[in-house]
C-alpha cells in the first residue's frame, strides 16, 4: 500500500521542518568560517601550561573532581573568534586571597603581567584575578576564578573553598576584544 499524496506531503514538510534549523545552523558556522576544526593540537598545548598543575600547598581535587585533572573545550557559540582553554578545578582549605597571593607570585615568575582589575569594579564583585602572556605568537590569558557554583556538579570541598584555574586564547592566538581579562 503506498501512502496517499496527503501523507506522503506531510512527512516530507515534517522532515523539512526538523531538518532546516540543522542545516542553518552547520550553514552558519560555515560561512562564518569560525570554527574549533583543525584546534586539537592547540587545545593539547593549553593544557600543558604549567600554571593548571601548580596550586597552593594543601590544594587538591574536589572529592568529586578526582581524576578529571585538565580538562579542554573549544567554544564557538558566539560572534568572533571560537575561544579555546584548559581548566582545573581545585579545593582549597584556606582562603581565596591566599590563593590569589600564591598565583600573583608564581604567575609573576613565569612571565605573566597582571591585569588590574576593570576601574568601575567594585571590592566585593571581584570573583577572581586574571593575568596575561603572550607565547609562541599567540596572547594567553590566565584566570582563577571563584565562581564554580555554576558548575554541575558543584565542586565538594568539605571545610573549604574550589576555584577554577584556566588558560585560554582565541583560536587565532590574537589579542582581540574577546582576549581581554575583563570583558
């Protein structure tokens, strides 16, 4: 029994409905051309940085973080260039200006520079500090950042604080509006 024409009309306009927003979509990162391909062996090199693996004495994994070490994303859901990092959750027993103090110096050692915070920033909205470098060619951005509620699951860290490092760059490895530490 073959379906009637009815029908037959139908599906294809119940197909071309699902389907057209999909190919929109792959249309629109493609004649962009901004895209994550060919970002692999840059994401691998974010994720050596040194910085994600050197924490305060006492910092560690959250219980619920263990094994995850490094972990890399290349995000291209927004106009520019798709932004590319590595990130590393910790606890911490202390506090988060002892953990800022602890990267200030160690950032400053490896030849990062510190970003002051943006002007009309008041005290208590500062959730983390940012510092900048530029290697190989490419301007990197170092962040610790405070904020991990978002986070799903939310970092267990018992009596203590979690923060993320991270290290990050445009996939052009320029110095854009999109590479600035406060945005």
């Amino acid at each position: 029994m073959s379906p009637t024409p009815s029908s037959a009309f139908t599906r294809v306009g119940l197909a071309a409905t699902l389907l057209l927003p999909a190919a929109f979509l792959g249309a629109c990162s493609f004649i962009g051309g901004d895209s994550c391909d060919g970002t692999a062996a840059e994401l691998k090199r974010l994720a050596a940085q040194p910085l994600l693996d050197a924490a305060p004495a006492h910092a560690a994994e959250p219980t619920n973080y263990r094994g995850v070490g490094v972990s890399t994303a290349c995000d291209d859901d927004s106009p520019g260039e798709p932004w590319l990092h590595a990130d590393r959750v910790y606890a911490y027993p202390g506090k988060a200006a002892d953990v800022i103090a602890y990267y200030t110096r160690t950032a400053a050692a490896a030849g990062w520079r510190s970003e002051p915070n943006p002007p009309d920033a008041a005290p208590a909205t500062v959730i983390g500090a940012c510092w900048t470098k530029t290697e190989q060619g490419r301007h990197l951005l170092l962040n610790v950042d405070f904020n991990t509620d978002v986070y799903s699951p939310p970092p267990k860290v018992g009596n203590g604080i979690a923060y993320e490092v991270s290290v990050g760059s445009t996939a052009d490895g320029g110095g854009g509006e999109e590479a600035s530490c406060w945005q």
